[in-house]
C-alpha cells in the first residue's frame, strides 16, 4: 500500500535540516518545539528510519535524511507553487515591459519564468525593440518600465550594471580578420555609428555586409561567419561568441543596461518585478580584461 507524505511534516523535517536544530526551526515555522518534535517522530515512524543523528542539542542529517531533503524541497516548492496559483488573488493586473532586441538574452526568459511562478496572476506583457522606440513608447505611457541600452543615464532611471561593448562572430571564425571587416546591423542599431566611428578612428577600412530592420537576418549573418556585429558582454545567445581579437580590432568602450519606471509602477508585484530585473542583470557581470 502507498503511503502519503504529509506536508506538515516535510516543512517541519526541511526546516530542522536547513537550521540545524529543533529550536530555530520552531521558531521559524512559528510552532512550539514539541510540536516540530512530533512531526519529526511521527515522519521517522512513517518511513520506518531514522532521519536524524542526535548530538546532545544538535541533529545532523543521515544519508537516508539527506535524500529525503532532496524530495522534500522539490515537493514543497510545487505545493506552495500549485496552492498560489490557484488561490492567491493579490497577484493580479497587467504590466508591459519594454527590452531591447539585443538584451532579451539570456536574462529576459528567467525573469519571465519567475514572475510565471511568483506572480501568477499578473498578465505580462513583453514588448522588443529599439532604445529610441522603447524610450518614445513610455514617454507615451505605453509601457511600464523599460529596459534601454545607453551610454549615459536619463532622468529618472538607474543603472543596473554597465559592462563593454564587444565585438561578436561565430563561434571560431575568421570573419574579424578580414580587410575591409565585413559589418551586420539593423538600420537603427545604436551601437552601428559607435562601430564605425571606432574602426575609422584605428584606421580599419570596413563595409556593411548587411543593413536591415530584423535582427533574426543579421544574427544569421553573423553566425555563418559573413561578417562581425557588436553586442554588450554577456547578453550573446550560444551560436554567437565574443571575438577575441588581441587589440586587432578597437576597443568600443563601456555600456550601460538602464531601468526606467513609470509612476504607476508601484505596488508589491510591481516591485517584485523590478527585482527580479536587477537580480538577473546584475549577474551578467563579467571580468572587463576578458572582452580584450
């Protein structure tokens, strides 16, 4: 006969695991220690093992405890997740956010992913484009916050992090060695007149390979080894690598990732959102000398 783990039990033997003791467990579940005592008794009897070592006033987990752990995340992480879906209704509205086409990756879908689960009830709507257009639609109020790309801050947002404008290739290619070097940018790429101006500067005869209004079209370019674009360190999808040229090429400087939020942007989900932007962005943070 099946047997059914209960809830209750696994929160209270996760929290005993995670802090090491009965007590700070109690107090965490906001329970009384003989009742989290109990549950951890009534959970070995159920599975027939010992769960814990004893050590005076400290327990440490067995190996059949540790494995049980394991489990008991996984399976209290879907319970809270499945119970907020259903049933948590201060998650609700809608919010439109703004990106641009060339920082969508790889941070855009995790926010995504986590405001899905966090936030189930709030409609989000994802809105790509340029710099330029991304900043004339919320000046119009037809997005909620944007993320922009720029070298310098407007009023009224902040910086999440500001990393190097690199060159990018395929994986392995030559196409950066070529003279004149072969360039692939959308007509309103804000990065395509910094490129050029920095290649003219280091005296690098170039042509433009590929002028157009989709990104997907220079991205096939770029990855068939035709011709060479520029991104901001670390936002390159897997068929895209960083060129390291050796100082062949100029360096194209630093690049800042900007948040900018309406005024109706408030509120716990609101926030919420907002921190799971800076969270991920933070973390594209790279060495600087890698993108020499």
């Amino acid at each position: 006969m099946k047997r059914n783990l209960d809830m209750a039990t696994l929160r209270s033997f996760t929290a005993v695991a995670e802090q090491g003791g009965v007590t700070r467990a109690a107090a965490s579940l906001h329970l009384t220690q003989s009742a989290v005592s109990m549950q951890i008794k009534r959970l070995e009897e159920q599975l027939d093992m010992k769960l814990f070592e004893r050590h005076n006033r400290t327990l440490s987990l067995l190996p059949a405890g540790e494995q049980l752990l394991s489990y008991a995340r996984r399976i209290l992480e879907m319970n809270d997740e499945a119970v907020s879906r259903l049933t948590d209704e201060a998650f609700e509205g809608e919010l439109t956010l703004g990106v641009p086409h060339d920082i969508v990756y790889p941070s855009i879908p995790k926010v995504l992913r986590a405001v899905a689960t966090q936030f189930p009830r709030l409609k989000l709507n994802l809105v790509s484009s340029y710099t330029s257009a991304l900043h004339e639609a919320f000046g119009r109020g037809e997005c909620d916050l944007i993320l922009t790309t720029e070298q310098t801050l407007h009023k009224g947002g902040e910086t999440l992090i500001e990393l190097p404008l690199v060159f990018v290739g395929a994986p392995g290619g030559s196409a950066w060695r070529e003279r004149p070097l072969r360039l692939a940018f959308e007509n309103r790429c804000i990065f395509r007149p910094r490129v050029q101006s920095a290649l003219d500067s280091a005296g690098i005869d170039w042509n433009m390979a590929v002028q157009s209004k989709s990104t997907r079209t220079v991205e096939a370019t770029v990855s068939a080894d035709l011709a060479v674009h520029a991104m901001i360190a670390g936002t390159m999808r897997g068929d895209l690598n960083m060129v390291e040229h050796g100082g062949a090429l100029p360096d194209l400087g630093m690049q800042k990732i900007n948040l900018y939020t309406g005024a109706g942007c408030t509120g716990p989900v609101a926030e919420g959102v907002i921190s799971l932007l800076r969270n991920e962005y933070v973390k594209l943070d790279i060495p600087i000398g890698h993108a020499a």
